[in-house]
C-alpha cells in the first residue's frame, strides 16, 4: 500500500524525506506509489521537500497534496500523467 495515497498498488519506488541531494541518502524514507512519488516531486522543490514537507504526515497536510490525494482516491487506474506546476513550492 502506498504511504501516501493509501492505494494498493503492485510496485513501489523509495522516496527520500529528506532528498537525498539535501543529505538524505541515509535518511528516512516512504514507499510510495510512482503516482504519488512523481507528483510530489513535480509540484515542490528539493528544497521545499527537505525544509517543510520532510514526513509522510506533512505532506498529507499539505493543501496541494490534500488536493490531489482527494483526486487520486477516487481514480480506478494505476497509471497517471504527471504534469509538473507551473510554480513548484
């Protein structure tokens, strides 16, 4: 189950909390869909990520997040296109 979204899904991809080109390689890390993992890193910065959105609570705070977790639990599919905001956070 993805840490995020909280869908089943068959495969999984590692995310840093702390990214790993802010010192995050041995830090903590999140199972998450590749949905999920795309558009988090599509919609904020690295150094967003690292300062404000370093937990998997966090990010599901996050207005923009809450948003698109409301979206993607209600989708059938397991793939999705991402698109990348026009000002990430």
């Amino acid at each position: 189950m993805c840490e995020l979204c909280e869908r089943a899904v068959e495969r999984f991809t590692v995310h840093h909390l702390v990214p790993r080109a802010r010192g995050g390689n041995h830090g903590p890390t999140a199972l998450l869909c590749p949905t999920c993992h795309r558009q988090v890193h599509a919609m904020f910065s690295v150094t967003t990520l690292a300062e404000e959105l370093y937990s998997v609570g966090l990010l599901r705070t996050n207005p923009r997040v809450a948003d698109f977790l409301r979206w993607m639990r209600k989708q059938r599919g397991t793939r999705f296109q991402v698109r990348r905001a026009k000002e990430r956070g």
